[in-house]
C-alpha cells in the first residue's frame, strides 16, 4: 500500500489538533498557536495548507461530515439491506464511538454555534442537514407513499439531530446516546409499520 503524501499526512495532524484545540478551549480560544501547538507543527503550515485558521476550521468540520458519510457506507455497500435496516444504519451512523467522543461533540457544537454567524460554516451545515434528509427520504420513499415519506424524513431528520444535541449536553453523554438510538429506531419502527415493514434493527 503506498504511504500517504506528507501534505495529507501533515493536513490530517492539523485537524486532528483543531479538534482537540476546540475540546479543550472552545472555538473562539482556538487560535494558530494552539492548534499548532498540539500538532508540533510550525503555525505556517496552517496557512500554507489551508490558508488561515478560517480555512482550517473549516476543512475540520468537513472532516466531521466525511466520517459521517464514511460511516454509513461502510454499513451499506456490497450489502443487500431492507430499506427498515438501511434506516436503521442511517441511525446507527450518526452515533458512532467517533461521532459522540467528547472532541467531535464539542467541535459539532461550537460549529453549530458559529455557523449562525459565519456563511461558509453554514454552507456546510447546510449540507449536512440536506444529506441526512435525503439518505432518510430514500429509504422511506421506498415503503410508503412520497408524501408520508417526505414527512417521515423530516420527523426522523429532527430526531436524529434533536436526540444527539440533547444527549450531547446531558450529565451522562454515553448512556444518553445509546438510549437515542433506541428512541430513534423505535419511531421509525412504528412510522413504517403500517406499510408492512417493522425490524428496523
């Protein structure tokens, strides 16, 4: 297998301390010599790379959205799901080890935060927010009239979104997660079965 580049290798170093840069100081106390800091890195590289702390942040949460995709492919391809199991991996995917460790959930949430105030972090949640939907509707759409599918995704949609921010800013993060994934399996179990197909599991 050939060796990564050293500018993917020094790219992913960066992030990687961006991520823990936010966990440990917040986003607003996330400066070049921080996240350069955690790296060993030399602070010019961040603008050499990424040109600036602005583009670096945001490469960071593309990084967040790329191992969320990467988390329901690897569930999916070469496999022959239901859409029930398909939704069931959508959910699944969403509440990885990865996606609620303590670094991801406060970069998400100081992102979120941002993103009110800045276009280009809001570009990209904008672009989450539309996956997450279309992965939903797809599956749905494939057990139920277009209509009720266009509603069931956008219920399920809010769920998802609503029971990780919640389980996020819980006293107890872990427990709070393993129960939303049970609570977002059972009401997309309970969407679907009218329409014949209830082991969403």
């Amino acid at each position: 297998m050939a060796r990564p580049e050293m500018k993917t290798v020094r790219q992913q170093q960066l992030i990687d301390a961006t991520l823990i840069s936010v966990e440990r100081h917040g986003l607003h106390h996330t400066t070049i010599n921080t996240i350069s800091g955690l790296a060993g890195l030399s602070s010019g590289l961040i603008s050499h790379y990424f040109g600036g702390k602005q583009g670096l942040i945001e490469a960071t949460l593309k990084y967040l959205l790329e191992e969320l995709k990467q988390a329901l492919l690897s569930r999916i391809l070469g496999k022959n799901l239901s859409p029930a199991a398909r939704l069931s991996m959508i959910v699944e995917s969403n509440f990885t080890e990865f996606q609620r460790s303590t670094a991801a959930t406060k970069t998400w949430l100081s992102f979120w935060s941002q993103a009110v105030h800045d276009p280009g972090l809001a570009r990209l949640q904008n672009i989450n927010c539309k996956r997450l939907y279309s992965n939903l509707a797809f599956s749905f759409k494939q057990l139920m009239p277009e209509d009720a599918a266009i509603h069931s995704a956008k219920q399920a949609a809010a769920m998802i979104d609503g029971f990780w921010l919640r389980s996020a800013l819980s006293h107890d993060p872990e427990q709070e997660f393993e129960q939303a994934q049970i609570l977002c399996k059972a009401f997309i179990e309970a969407v679907i079965a009218p329409h014949g197909e209830n082991q969403c599991r």
